[in-house]
C-alpha cells in the first residue's frame, strides 16, 4: 500500500494457480479470478446511509456512506472512487448481508430499524487472470464533497496507477518532514533509535490538511480536521510540530481561528467535519498560546485568535459538551465549579469539577499571557486571579490510605459544593490501584476526568510554586512526586501524566526528572507489541517520547524548555522559519545511561546555569552542551534556575 494525499494505491500480488489451494479445492488448470470488494461499514458500524455503484464493464466502483464520527457529535458523508489496473473484468455487482448477485450495479442503503448493527454491503468486480506478474492495482480516491471530487483526486494524484513513484513520491515527502531533526546516535540501540523516529512520524499524522475538502463553508484560510483531542495534543503534539514544523503549526492556528468564525467557538475536539467531545478545559486556548508566545505568526490573525480564547473564557456556549467551557457563571462568583453547579446558562455533563477546575485555571492563565504581550493588562489582571482559582478545590486536611495503610501525604483536591463544603472522592480513585477505568466521559463519571485526585493535585503548570508552597515546600513536594511515580498511581499512558514525569525542575532537582524520564524509556515506549502505553490515536505518546529523547520538554503554555540530557550524543534541530540550528551536545555520553545527570552547562560557550530554556534557543540556533555525569549535582538546583510561576513573576 501507498498514498497521495486524497489517494490510497494497492498492489496485490495474488498467487498462481499452482499454489493457490490443494489440488483437492483447486485444480491445476483452474484460472486465476481475482475478486476484490468495497464494504461500506466503519469500525463502529455506524453508518446510516449511503450508496454504491459499480460499471459491469470497467469495474470502477464509486459511492459514499453516512457515518457518525468516533468522538463527537453529527454525521459526515464520505465518497469514494475506485478503480483497477492489472487484469479484465470478469463480472460485477451488488452484495448485501454476505449474499451477491449481478443483476444490479447499483443500491441505496438507508437504516431499516430492524436490523442492527446496518446489514454489512457494498459492490463487488471478479477479474479474469491478472496479466502481467500475478499483480493487480487498486485506486482508491475519497472526498467530502462528492464522487466526482473523489474520482478527480485519484486520476490527478495517480494518473498512471504508477506503484513505485508513488511510493518515492511519499517516502520523500516524509524524508523532508523528519530531516529537520538530525542525531548522532553512536552507541544507541537500535530498539532505541526506533522508538525516537517513530514517535516523531506518528506525532506528525495528526491534525490532517482538508484543505478543499470542507463542503461546510466557503474560506479561503486552510481547513484542518482531526483534532483528536487537544486536551491530548496541546500536551506534547503542537509543541513539536511548533519545533519541527512551524508551517503546519500556523496553518492549524489559521485553522482553527477559521472554524471559530464559522461555528461560533474554537473547537476542543474535531473529527470528519464533527464537533467533537470536550473532556476539560478550553484547551485550544493552551495552543494558541503556546504559539503566540513563540513568535509563530504566518498570517495568523491574531486579533480574531484573542476574541475566541476570551469568548471561551467569557460566554457559555448552550452546549458545552462539544464546545467551550461550563459553569462559567459558578466560576466568575464562586471561584472554582461546585460539585452539585446550578447552571441554567447551558448544557453538559455535570461532573469532573476537580479536573475541569484546574483546567480552566490554566486556560486562564494562557490567556492572560496573550493579553499581557497584546497589552491588554485589565484582561492580564483577572484572567491571572482566576489561574489560582485552582486552590479553592484543595482539602488541606484529606489525607490518603492505600490498603488500609495512610500514605502520609495529607491535602488533596476534593469535590467542593455549591454552599462551600467539601465531598469527598477517594485520592486514589481512578488510578491503576481502584476503579481505574471508572472516570471516563459518561454521565456517570467521577469528579475527576481520566486520572485520580492524586494526579490533579499535580496540575497547576502556571504557579509550580504556589503548589510546591502548598504542598510542604521542595523536600515534601519531591516526596510526594516520587511516590506518586514508584506506587503504582500514575499511568504513563494517559496524557496528564506527562507533567509529573518532569516537574521536579520546578522543586529544584531536575536530575531526578532526568532519573524519571528514564524510568519510563523504555521500559514503557518500546519495540515490544505493548511497546506503546495506551494508545497513539493523537500521537501523544509518540510525542512524548520523542520530545524527552531530544532533551528538551516543553511546557505548553508557556515559553518554558525544561532542559535535560538527551538520550542521543547529540541531537540538531533545524528552524523551519529560520533556518537556524540548534544543537543540544552531551559530554561524557555513555549507552548505558549511568551518566544522566547535568553536571554544567553552556549555551554557545557560556556558563548556562538555569534549568530551562526559552523558545530563543530555537528560533536563533545555538549549542547548549551539556556535562553530564553519574551522581545529582547543584546544578539548576538555585531558586534563580528555577522555570517561572505566576506567583513569583507577576
């Protein structure tokens, strides 16, 4: 199989009449009849509608189905075109419900009410022998717009059914993508060097180019799909595509700036046209400001990007489920969104009020970054109050028992409602040790999303200090990090627990992040089938553990790299806007990784000292070398090295 970007190419190699079957099934003289089929049905057997036709003479099936999206809300069309290359028609047809027949090329499927799932159905061709090599092609073009967009696609992207330049054609393509990233990976493992170049592929797949294929509106801006989900991608996908591809990471701001004029809110999901499910905050404003903060600014219209993020901020949507945020009145006057909210202003699911709580709090936060580079300091000002909403869901005095034994860690996030009182949700709830999977989107779901109170308490990105503060101070805080690490509560294949992997940084031991990464690379991101945590249907994790191979994490939000070696002797990476390189250089590498401690630094020769980096390095170039040897040093370890907390800068 090969691809263009709207066509898929299949080469079948079929075998010969010899070895096709025992001679008791087939006999030596029988030809070969290839048969291949189009099955209109989705993986979740969705699909409500559709039709299907195919020429009894060239073979050329072309259709379209109506399907529900996997995430969201609505239904999409999508048409198909198809056609072969390779061998002779021998008949064609219609089949429904694994039954065949040639009397008819064509048929409409429409939801009958009885049976369901919708009975499996689609066109069929049987070909005579193939003529040359046993080898046949298929041409598949698609579209949302219609068949004829379908059929013009394939005949334009792959005029001559040409295998081997088309494959060339891709395989270059992806060669320019991953170019910008070079390595030297002298004495890395090739298991290794796998798990850094596939995560970085399969961080690039997702959001997609529709462009022209949106039969929603007329734009002229680019329209990209598949934004499944930021809350998984703000994380780690956009802060690498904004390092490796900072084109495509303002053609997706462009993108999403353009269905917020078109659909009234940014989205925090989209899939097939579809307004997908929001599992938190408004976390397209973390994107857009992470972007904004790094300088990414091709013909983004900035001003139409501040409106929409305050608008998440400011206006509830009457369905908060697919857009925005909820609550929002609760928020304003009371401060944090209470367990039991009154919220007659719109609709959605009332439950995850810890997680959304200090997930709007960083939303804030973002925003109130973006009004003080615009200048919009009255915004500034009360979109930062708001970031420390987030200590209004902090039970000081709950403390946490894991088979019957008291953890010694007292203060959690707790459910809070609307009279001020505290609830109650067991800590450990939802992690890998109690009702793992219990907290899912459904309107059963817990007071937290996808994760435990245990995991939550960590969240406050945008006042590391505040929380450290809160918590004991460093010592205690760095306790409490490595047992939520080594007892089992943290899961690193759900997207929030990136964050703990790294926040040691901000207690002053950032060789224990070092420590930590290592922990998880690659005991869990490896060649191995379980070799992937989770899933990759964003390519977060291959996001995650291609940002922590090269070294430096970003802190999406905010102009902050937490700095630390990377699993390479050297890694370079090139700015696609500006040409420049910067190079990240360990010095006194060792395969085995015993020396993964920084022991100094420099940037371009110069005493380095700060645990973190800003975006800089990356747009101007330059060398940060790196000493690194077996044992924790001081270095970064000064409360000036430390990255910035809300608290302390503003």
């Amino acid at each position: 199989m090969t691809v263009t970007n709207h066509t898929a190419l299949y080469r079948f190699t079929y075998p010969n009449s010899r070895t096709a079957a025992p001679k008791s099934q087939l006999a030596d003289e029988t030809p070969l009849s290839p048969l291949i089929l189009v099955d209109l049905t989705d993986l979740s057997d969705s699909r409500s509608g559709g039709n299907v036709s195919v020429n009894p003479k060239t073979g050329q099936m072309t259709g379209n189905g109506t399907f529900a999206p996997s995430f969201g809300v609505g239904s999409y069309v999508l048409h198909f075109c198809a056609d072969f290359s390779g061998a002779n028609v021998r008949d064609a047809g219609i089949w429904l419900n694994n039954r065949a027949g040639n009397a008819t090329t064509h048929t409409r499927l429409t939801v009958d009410n009885v049976n369901t799932p919708p009975l499996p159905a689609g066109a069929y061709v049987r070909f005579h022998a193939p003529t040359k090599d046993n080898q046949m092609l298929a041409r598949v073009g698609v579209s949302f717009i219609s068949v004829e967009q379908a059929c013009g696609n394939a005949e334009e992207e792959i005029p001559d059914f040409g295998f081997e330049h088309t494959l060339a054609v891709a395989e270059d393509a992806w060669r320019k993508k991953l170019a910008v990233v070079k390595v030297d990976a002298t004495g890395v493992s090739a298991e290794l060097q796998t798990v850094f170049w596939s995560g970085l592929y399969r961080a690039m797949i997702s959001p997609q180019d529709y462009t022209g294929e949106n039969p929603l509106w007329k734009s002229d801006e680019p329209y990209y799909d598949s934004y499944y989900c930021i809350w998984d991608s703000f994380r780690s996908i956009h802060p690498l595509i904004t390092l490796v591809d900072p084109e495509s990471q303002a053609l997706m701001l462009r993108s999403l700036v353009d269905i917020y004029r078109h659909e009234g809110k940014l989205p925090d999901c989209r899939m097939s046209l579809c307004k997908g499910n929001t599992q938190g905050g408004s976390n397209a404003d973390i994107v857009l400001a992470d972007s904004y903060l790094k300088g990414i600014t091709d013909s983004v219209n900035w001003t139409t990007a501040y409106e929409a993020v305050v608008s998440d901020a400011e206006i509830e949507p009457p369905n908060w489920t697919i857009e925005g945020r909820g609550g929002l009145m609760s928020w304003k006057n009371l401060h944090y969104i209470p367990t039991d909210d009154y919220d007659p202003y719109g609709t959605g699911l009332l439950t995850r009020s810890i997680s959304r709580t200090v997930e709007y709090a960083y939303d804030d936060f973002c925003i109130a970054e973006m009004a003080r580079k615009i200048g919009n300091m009255g915004d500034y000002e009360k979109c930062l109050q708001r970031a420390g909403f987030w200590k209004n869901m902090y039970n000081v005095d709950q403390t946490s028992v894991i088979n019957g034994t008291d953890t010694g860690f007292k203060g959690f996030l707790q459910p809070r409602y609307l009279n001020g009182t505290f609830g109650y949700q067991d800590p450990i709830f939802c992690s890998p040790l109690l009702n793992f999977t219990s907290c899912y989107l459904n309107p059963g779901g817990s007071e937290t999303y996808e994760g435990s109170s245990w995991l939550y308490t960590f969240f406050v990105p945008q006042d590391m200090a505040s929380l450290i503060a809160t918590l004991g101070g460093p010592t205690a805080f760095t306790e409490r990090l490595d047992f939520l690490h080594a007892s089992g509560l943290l899961y690193i294949g759900d997207e929030q627990a990136f964050l703990p992997v790294f926040q040691y940084h901000y207690a002053g031991r950032p060789g224990l992040s070092s420590k930590t990464v290592h922990s998880y690379i690659p005991s869990q991101f490896n060649t191995t089938n379980e070799g992937i945590p989770g899933n990759d249907d964003s390519g977060a994790m291959g996001s995650f553990s291609t940002l922590s191979m090269m070294g430096l994490w970003p802190f999406s939000g905010q102009n902050v790299y937490l700095i630390m070696p990377p699993f390479f002797p050297e890694v370079n990476l090139t700015n696609g806007h500006t040409g420049k390189t910067a190079t990240v250089r360990n010095i006194g590498f060792d395969a085995g990784y015993n020396n993964i401690y920084i022991q100094n630094a420099t940037l371009n020769g110069k005493a380095w000292t700060k645990n973190w980096i800003s975006h800089d390095f990356y747009r101007n170039g330059g060398v940060l070398e790196l000493t690194l040897g077996s044992e924790e040093s001081s270095w970064g370890t000064r409360s000036q090295d430390l990255p910035p907390s809300a608290s302390i800068m503003y």
